[in-house]
C-alpha cells in the first residue's frame, strides 16, 4: 500500500494537477468531468475503469449523463497517496 501524502510532497502533488480541487473535510480531491453525451460519459469510465481495476485503485465517481465527477483518495490510507495522483494524471490524460 501507498503511504499518504504528507507537507511538501503532497504541495507538491496537489500542484501539478490544477484540474483537481481539494475536498473539504477530507483528504481527497475531486474534478467533474462533461462530456458531449452519455455514450462519451460512458466510453470515459470505461477507458478509466479498465486502468482501475489495473492498478487495483478506485475511483469514487457519480454519473448523470455528460457529467462524471469524481472523487479520488485511498481508502486503506485513509488520504491521498501516489496511487491518487498517478490515477488522476491517467484521468487527464484522457479528458
Ligand atoms: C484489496 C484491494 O486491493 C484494496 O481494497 C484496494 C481496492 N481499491 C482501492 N481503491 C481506493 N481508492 N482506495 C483503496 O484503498 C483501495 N484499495
């Protein structure tokens, strides 16, 4: 398991992924993601999905047609690690 993030290094993290927001009240972030329809939503989580279950990692996310947002964090951690930075930079990489 990934160790949480903790001063520098999670600054650090947190300031290379301008598209994700802080959650207040806990340590996770969160971006909300529109698409041009459900069927690209759809076609996204897939793609996400896929490297998820790859990498043994989740992501916590709600959907409603275009629109995903998702929160990421790691449970066993009980905050942000590695595992969340290296799942949102793959996130982008698809947006
Ligand atoms: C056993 C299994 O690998 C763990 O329960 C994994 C599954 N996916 C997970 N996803 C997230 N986001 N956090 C976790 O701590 C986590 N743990």
């Amino acid at each position: 398991m990934s160790d949480r993030l903790q001063g520098e290094a999670r600054k650090d993290a947190l300031a290379e992924l301008e598209n994700w927001q802080e959650v207040s009240g806990r340590d996770a972030i969160t971006r909300s993601l529109r698409f041009a329809d459900f069927n690209a939503a759809f076609g996204f989580m897939s793609r996400v999905a896929l490297k998820a279950e790859q990498m043994g990692h989740h992501p916590e996310w709600f959907n409603v047609f275009n629109r995903v947002d998702i929160t990421l964090s790691t449970h066993d951690a009980g905050g942000l690690t590695a595992l969340d930075v290296k799942l949102a930079k793959f996130i982008d990489s698809l947006a």
